[in-house]
C-alpha cells in the first residue's frame, strides 16, 4: 500500500539555525499539507499545497516558514530561523483531491530545538 | 466548518465493543463526517467517513442519524492495540476547505 514517507525521523537543531523537512507524499496525490503538534497538544494545521502554490495557511505559518515542491515526488517544509517553540512533531500529508478527500499522513518528524 | 465535541476520554475492556458519540450540532448539508486514529508519536490515520445512515468497514462502523447532528463511531471487539485518540472530525462544506481540524479528540484505553 503505497504511504507517505518522511526524513529525518528526528531533527535536532539549535535555535535560529534553518532546518528543512522532508516528505515524499503519494505519487498519483494532488494536494499537499503541513501539520505540527507540540507534544502533548492538538494536531495543527499548517499550510495546504496544490498546483505549486500554497492554497491555504493557519496564522503559525509566518515568514519563517516555506514550502516547496523542488521535483515531482518531494515536499518540503523549511523553518528559515528555529526558535524554542517551533519543537513539535511535523506531519505531512497528501490526498487525491481537497475538502472531504482522504488525506494520508505521514509518521512525522520530531523536530527538537535547543 | 462545524464544531465537534466528544468525550475526553474512554476506558474498555480486551473484546468488549466501544462507541464514541460526536456531537456536531451546526453541520452543514455538504459536510461529511470523518474519524481519524492516532497512536503515539504516529501520524493521524483514516478510520471512516460517512455523510448519512451507516458506514461499515473492515475497522469500524459509523451510525449516523437522519438529522446528522450526532455521529457514533463504533469500535467492535477491542484489543489492547486500538488504544490511541480517535478524532471526530467534520469535513468539505459550502466554501473550500483544505484543512482538518483537529479537536482534543478521544483517548480510549484498552485494558486487558
């Protein structure tokens, strides 16, 4: 059963350094999204993806944050300067098409800032 | 999108048989209803979805009723792996909508 793959499984940095996440959604999925939860706290919605640009976006996703779909299989999410409280895990996820479509996470990458 | 609410949490026994109940009270009539699953440190994983009566598959079963401002997921036969958080989530509507918004969910424990 095809699924979403995600790198690194765990991504330790120091705050205001830039760190990308990776994520391979599946292959024949249009719509492309970020999610993060803080440990302990709700899944949240970042940003949504479609046609190569962003179609949607919660208020976390300030200036620092970026997405980018660099070749026809990856995702990616950059944190241009980390601070404390961008620790959490960050999900990516991908479906056929929006609204009521399924959509498939992948297992997360707990980013941990220092 | 329409609010749900549903219990904080859920204690059952090994085989025994768990239904949540979701309330969502403003659905509108383009919505649908969808549940996810999450264990720990894990991503979020698609239970069911229905729009109106009962929707069963090889996990769950989801009864709706006819005036859909209430939704039950049913969970037959539990083992100590179905302990996660199940979120009832409502989904699609009138404007588009790209995101899942997730509540607090329902951490059910399965004991053995």
């Amino acid at each position: 059963e095809p699924e979403v793959t995600q790198t690194p499984s765990h991504q330790v940095t120091q705050m205001g350094q830039e760190v990308i996440l990776r994520c391979v959604p599946i292959s024949n999925h249009l719509y492309f999204y970020w999610y993060r939860q803080i440990l302990g706290q709700k899944v949240e919605f970042l940003v949504s993806f479609y046609n190569n640009e962003i179609s949607e976006k919660s208020e976390i996703f300030d200036d620092q944050f970026s997405v980018e779909r660099p070749d026809g299989s990856n995702f990616t999410l950059k944190i241009r300067s980390t601070k404390l409280e961008d620790s959490a895990m960050y999900f990516c996820a991908s479906s056929v098409g929006a609204t009521a479509d399924t959509q498939y996470f992948g297992p997360g990458t707990r980013l941990t800032v220092l | 999108l329409a609010k749900t609410t549903q219990p904080i949490s859920m204690d059952s026994y090994e085989g025994q048989e768990v239904n949540i109940t979701c309330s969502h009270n403003n659905i509108a009539t383009n919505d649908y209803i969808t549940w996810y699953q999450q264990f720990p440190s894990q991503g979020p994983r698609f239970i069911i979805q229905g729009y109106k009566t009962k929707v069963t598959n090889e996990v769950a079963s989801l009864f709706i009723p006819a005036d859909r401002k209430s939704s039950t997921l049913s969970l037959p036969r539990v083992s100590l792996s179905d302990t996660a958080v199940y979120y009832c989530l409502v989904v699609g509507g009138p404007t588009r909508d790209y995101k899942l918004s997730f509540g607090a969910g329902t951490t059910v424990t399965v004991r053995a």
